[in-house]
C-alpha cells in the first residue's frame, strides 16, 4: 500500500507544479494587459491627430474635381499612326 501513497503524493506534488505556472502565466498576462493599456493611453493623441489630418485629406481630396491623365495636357496620349 505504500505506492498508492506515493503515487497520490506525486500526483498532488504535480498538481501543486502545475497551479505555480498557471498562477505565474496570469501574472504575466496581467502585466502584458496593463503595458497595452499604457501604450494605448500614450498613443491615443497621436493617433488622434492622425485620424483627424486622413479625415481633412479626404475632404481635400474629394471637394477637388477628378482630373483624368489624358485631361492633363503633360499627358497626352500618345497618337497612333
């Protein structure tokens, strides 16, 4: 009966290993999560800036007549034979 005792103490000995990783996986994964939301909040008002400068370009861009390469008289196309 001895090995039975040892074999459910090895058992609770690996479950005991197992529970440290676990625990130190979440810690790890708590940490990464506070280093997003840290970098998030540091780069909100860049990226803020950015979206609102695409947003000016774009209207740029839209209020502007759509010019077609063959309007533009530097590119004309060229005349066949």
């Amino acid at each position: 009966m001895a090995w039975v005792s040892v074999a459910v103490s090895l058992g609770f000995a690996g479950l005991a290993v197992l529970a440290w990783c676990a625990f130190k996986v979440w810690l790890g994964v708590r940490r990464f999560g506070r280093e997003l939301e840290r970098t998030r909040r540091r780069l909100e008002p860049e990226h803020s800036a950015l979206r609102d400068e695409l947003a000016r370009l774009d209207e740029a861009r839209t209020s502007q007549p759509r010019v077609r390469a063959y309007d533009r008289p530097d590119r004309a196309p060229a005349e066949e034979d």
